[in-house]
C-alpha cells in the first residue's frame, strides 16, 4: 500500500464514509487524501456524499486489496 493511504479495510459501508467525510470535512485548499476500501458499496456512497463538497474532485483506482479513493480539493477550494 502507498504511503499517505488510509487503510479502511475490512471496515463495512455506512463506516468508511463517516471516516471519509471526517477527513474531508477538515482539508484545506490544495490538500489531499487516498483511502484504501474493500467494501463495493463505498464506491458507490463515496461519490454521492462527496457531490454535496465544491472544489471536490475525486478518482477510484482498483488495486489488489480493493480499491483506493483519492479526493483532491483545488488550491482555490471553497465549500
């Protein structure tokens, strides 16, 4: 696993995305963050939650323990 990589799993949907929009809750602008999930259902919530964050982009990479969220906030940010 890449360092700078939250492992979350073995963790179960609803958990992963509580940590997630903890995380993201207190980036600044420029900042990012990778999670690492084997729950399916999180590819699907984590995009849904992350709509609501302007200045939010984010990309899923399947790996060979699951798959990894990485979530960018653009250096102008805003919320």
């Amino acid at each position: 696993m890449p360092a700078g990589v939250v492992n979350l799993c073995g963790k179960i949907c609803p958990f992963p995305i509580f940590i997630i929009i903890g995380q993201v809750d207190k980036m600044k602008p420029g900042d990012s963050l990778s999670f690492l999930v084997d729950d399916p259902l999180v590819l699907k919530s984590a995009p849904e939650e992350l709509e609501d964050y302007a200045g939010i982009t984010h990309s899923i990479k399947p790996v060979q323990e699951g798959w990894i969220i990485s979530i960018n906030m653009e250096s102008d940010g805003g919320r």
